[in-house]
C-alpha cells in the first residue's frame, strides 16, 4: 500500500466529476487500498479518488464504527435520503483547517460496488452517513464549502487564501506518523 498526495482546494480535479469503474480489477483494488492508506495516514475518517488526483468513482470511509465495517464505494449512487436532517461541523482533508456547518440527511441508503466487484446496499445513519454523503459529494465535483452560505463560505475561502499565501501548488505530502516503540 501507499500513502498518496493529496489534491488540495483550487486544484482542477476537485471540482471534476469523477468516471464510473468499468471493472473492479487489480488497480482499482489497489487504488482502495492506497486509499484506506492515505486517509489513515492522514487521520481522516474518508477520501476519495480525485483527492488524490484520480478522477475515478472511488472513495473509502472509516468512521471507527464496526456495524457496517469501513465502506468500500466503488460507483456509489445514494438511492435515498430521510427527510430528517442533522447539521455538524464538516471538515476536509483537502482543505486543512477550515471547517463549516454543514446540513445534511440523517440517514441514506446507497448502492456501491465493494473491493471484489459484488454489488451491494447498505443504510446508514449519524456520522457514517455524513461522511458517505461527503465523500459521494467529492466524487460529483461538490466540497462541503458549496453546502454553506454565500457569506460564510467566502470567509472560510479568505481564511484558505491567507493560509495559502506564499505556498506553491496543491499537492500536500502525507506523512504517516511513526511507529511508536515498544
């Protein structure tokens, strides 16, 4: 496994939408694998495809919980959403340090592809779903920042710009923490 870039705001694949899998083969397990990795890595709880600059309809969540385990989305299409809501504090790996309140469906019942290619449903609700909804929104081009007001999501880009300001590019290297010892 690898522990990949990642793309950050202002970067074009972002706000690309991702192509379908045709065929869950080797690379594409590969790349969930590297996936799980980097987010990992990057003490996140998902990512997807593009954040790493593979505009590809991917994306892994792991929100610790163990009932459903971490999620697989390969091609995931949310089929319903409640009509209960929650709003909680989004952030985003690839927009560091900036976070917003975020509206979003308590509960969604999607359909994926897992790692070996099976289709398959899965309803979620709280936090799993949030992040399910986050990462999907990754996957259609949409960051959380377009869920906010117009006011408060041009504070939040003033604050990215100012955070930016004098650095190149957007790519961010992922370095894993070390192993404690033993």
């Amino acid at each position: 496994m690898t522990v990949l870039r990642l793309h950050l705001l202002g970067s074009p694949l972002l706000r690309q939408k991702a192509s379908p899998v045709a065929t869950v083969d080797d690379a594409v397990r590969r790349l969930v694998d590297d996936l799980f990795e980097t987010m990992r890595a990057a003490k996140g709880v998902g990512l997807a495809a593009n954040q790493v600059g593979v505009a590809r309809r991917v994306a892994v969540v792991d929100v610790g919980e163990s009932d459903p385990p971490p999620l697989v989305l390969i091609n995931p299409r949310i089929v319903s959403r409640s009509p209960e809501t929650e709003t909680a504090e989004e952030g985003c790996l690839s927009i560091p340090e900036i976070f917003g309140d975020v509206e979003r469906a308590h509960t969604v019942e999607l359909e994926a592809l897992d790692q070996e290619g099976r289709p398959y449903r899965a309803t979620l609700s709280g936090f799993k779903a949030r992040a399910a909804q986050h990462e999907i929104d990754h996957l259609d081009g949409v960051l959380f920042l377009d869920h906010l007001s117009a006011v408060k999501r041009g504070l939040l880009l003033a604050k990215w710009k100012k955070s930016r300001k004098g650095k190149p590019g957007y790519l961010k290297e992922v370095v894993p923490e070390p192993a404690g010892e033993l």
